[in-house]
C-alpha cells in the first residue's frame, strides 16, 4: 500500500542525530519527558494506542523490509506527520524483540491531567504510591485494566511510566487505562475533594501485610480509592493517616509479602467479586 502523500518522509541510514533521538528515548528518561514522546513496538501495544486514540508523531521503519499486511495496513489507515525510514540494521538496534519489529511507533505522552480518570458512583482508582519497579508498575496497570479499575494515579518519586519495560509490563493495558502521575500526595487532595462533590462519600483503602483486618471481611462496594505502596516500604505514612482502613491479604506457607503487582490483583479481584455478587443479589 502507498505512504499517505500528506507525511513527510526522512531517511535514516547511519547513526545521526535523529537515530541517536530514538535510541536515546528507549534509555533516557529525562529525555522521554522533555521530548513528551516515548517509542512503543508490538502488535498489541500499538493496536491499542490506536483503538484508544493516543497520538502517534512518527512511524518507524524499514523499506528495505517487506512488510506485513497488518504494517501495510496500519501506515495507511493511521497517519502521522513523518515517516522515518531506517536502514533494517539501525531499526533491529532500536527493537527489544529477539526478532525485531517491523513497525515501531512515536508516541506523544497525554497530559498528567486527572480530569482523564472518571469519577462515577462505583469508583474504583488505584494509587501507587512510589513504585520502584517499572515491571511492576506495568504488571500493575495491566491488573487495574483486567479486573475493572477506572484508572491509576501515581504519586511521588517513581518508576517510568513510559519506560520500555513499564509498557511491555503492562502489554499495552497503558494505553486503555488512564493512568496520572503526581509529584507528591499532597497533590491528590484537591481531585478527592472533587470526588466527594461530586458522588459523596468513598473510602480510600490501604493495604499492608501486618494489617489486622483480612481484605475479604471489608466491604468493597462502596466507591474506593485503593492505596498501593512501594514495593520496599510499603504505603506512606501520608496515606496510612488518609485511609480509612488498612486490609492484609491472608496467606499460608512461609512468605511473608506478596510482590506488590500480585497483592494489587488480589485486592482488585476481590473488589470485582464483592461488587458482581451485589448486583447479582439485587431483584
């Protein structure tokens, strides 16, 4: 299929200036937010940054490779301002897959603007406090899309949200979920107050392994805000004094923690029950 005439091609075939703007966008975060564009590969990674409507800058690729009717199909259905051809060798260098992509995108960052999270009556956002680990982050975004959040707020110093293994982590729930960062808790006060206007009461819920109170015995019905901490410390003491309870998670064996993606999960799963079983029971 034909490139749209309305893209501007640029031809990369040595490590100049714009091959070294890509490669450091896989490595850099600093650059990343400065430029306000990350690179994503993969089939479904780039399917759902499309099907939810995220911008795309630039596609990547090599006219030296004979492309897939799903690339093909893509470059023609989906315009972007530039289309960069690279040499097969520079766009493999670019690729984290033991067979490199075909196709790679440039993706503008949305704002950190928690009007993109909605408040509804059965709220259920999770706050990641400080997460260390982009894997996790990512498993984590994956779960909250999985078992029915409405979106993700992360707040303090964390991991990317936009490095690669946060996107492959999550495979491609990123681009459904909205996900917010914020510098500091102290910056969640004014949108709970918008909560509270507009639905009333909720409840913020943190989770700890030495909690006394078991996570199946508390009611998730209600509108929740769900309170994840760093995989190290656990929730700050910020958010213990916000909570208005404190779950655990019971366990057997000899572990004494859960990795905190795999506690998100339980919590969320737990939530979805609680609230399937409600409106099961209703008349």
């Amino acid at each position: 299929m034909r490139t749209p005439i309305t893209a501007k091609i640029v031809r990369v075939y040595s490590e100049n200036a714009t091959f070294q703007h890509f490669e450091t966008l896989r490595r850099n975060r600093e650059k990343r937010q400065r430029h306000r564009e990350f690179v994503v590969e993969g089939v479904r990674q780039i399917n759902l940054a499309l099907t939810h409507r995220w911008v795309v800058n630039g596609w990547l690729y090599s006219p030296e490779r004979k492309r897939s009717g799903w690339a093909s199909a893509t470059l023609e259905a989906h315009r972007s301002p530039v289309h960069y051809q690279l040499a097969e060798t520079l766009l493999a260098k670019l690729s984290s897959k033991d067979e490199p992509s075909e196709l790679l995108a440039l993706v503008a960052m949305p704002p950190d603007d928690l009007a993109r999270i909605p408040v509804r009556a059965d709220l259920l956002v999770v706050v990641f406090d400080r997460p260390a680990s982009p894997g996790n982050l990512g498993a984590t975004i994956r779960s909250c899309d999985a078992l029915g959040a409405h979106g993700m707020i992360i707040t303090g110093h964390a991991a990317d949200l936009y490095d690669p293994e946060t996107v492959s982590g999550s495979v491609g729930s990123l681009f459904a979920l909205p996900v917010v960062r914020l510098a500091s808790p102290k910056e969640l006060e004014p949108w709970l107050d918008r909560v509270r206007r507009e639905i009333g009461q909720f409840q913020m819920v943190g989770s700890s392994a030495k909690a006394d109170h078991p996570a199946p015995e508390h009611d998730w019905t209600k509108p929740t805000v769900l309170v994840i901490g760093n995989e190290a410390t656990g929730i700050s003491t910020h958010y213990r004094q916000r909570c208005d309870a404190i779950v655990s998670i019971p366990q057997v064996g000899a572990a004494t923690s859960l990795n905190v993606a795999a506690a998100a999960s339980i919590l969320l799963y737990e939530a979805q029950r609680q609230r399937r079983s409600t409106m099961d029971n209703r008349p």
